[in-house]
C-alpha cells in the first residue's frame, strides 16, 4: 500500500528528504519516474504501465506535498516504517486505500527501480 499525504499537510516539507524513492514532491511540482531511481528510458512498471522514466509528469497536488504512489514503496527494502510518516509533525502521511500492495510487491518495486 502507498502512503498518501492528506489535506492537513501544512507544507513543512520534512518528508521530502526522507524519501528513498524520490516518490514525494512540493505542490506544484512536476515529477519524473527517474527522479531518486535507476530508471531510465522507456520501462514497464511492475503494476504492467508502460512509461518513459525520463518524461516529465503533471503534479499530482498543485497546493500540497504530494506522493506518487508508483513510486512509493512505504520504505520497505529500506527502513522498517514509512519515514515519511515518522517525521511528519501533523501526521498527515497515511495509508493510501486506493492503493493496496503486499510487502512482497513492495519489495518487488523497491528492486525495480534501484537494480544498479
């Protein structure tokens, strides 16, 4: 399952460096599948979308932090929580229901995208 930040995120920002995935970005920001990974060019992610690593995505929120949930592996493979979730002083960083994984899938997408 992804995290997703909820609308009381009062835009601290003390998420974002805590990623290992680069799956979080400021409002407004666009993104790229690239970003903190080893992909590149043109991969199909282990959910079967195929996608160029290098393009640039629209953002997700225009006014809050914002997780991209194909990125976001809750740490595992790094740490043993979501480190988002740790460090948030609002705890706005949740689990997203929309978007359910089981560790070993996690883990699956956490080899993807750092093979090297």
């Amino acid at each position: 399952m992804a995290i997703i930040i909820t609308d009381e995120c009062i835009n601290c920002g003390a998420c974002e460096p805590e990623c290992p995935n680069t799956a979080i970005y400021e409002g407004a920001d666009d993104w790229k599948h690239a970003d903190g990974t080893d992909l590149t060019g043109n991969v199909v992610l282990p959910n079967g979308k195929a996608m160029n690593a290098d393009e640039t995505q629209e953002p997700i929120s225009d006014e809050i932090y914002y997780i991209v949930a194909d990125k976001c592996t809750e740490c595992v493979g790094f740490h043993e929580e979501p480190q988002c979730a740790a460090v948030c002083p609002v705890d706005c960083c949740v689990p997203d229901d929309d978007h359910v994984e089981t560790k070993e899938a996690l883990l699956e997408k956490q080899k993807f995208m750092h093979s090297k």
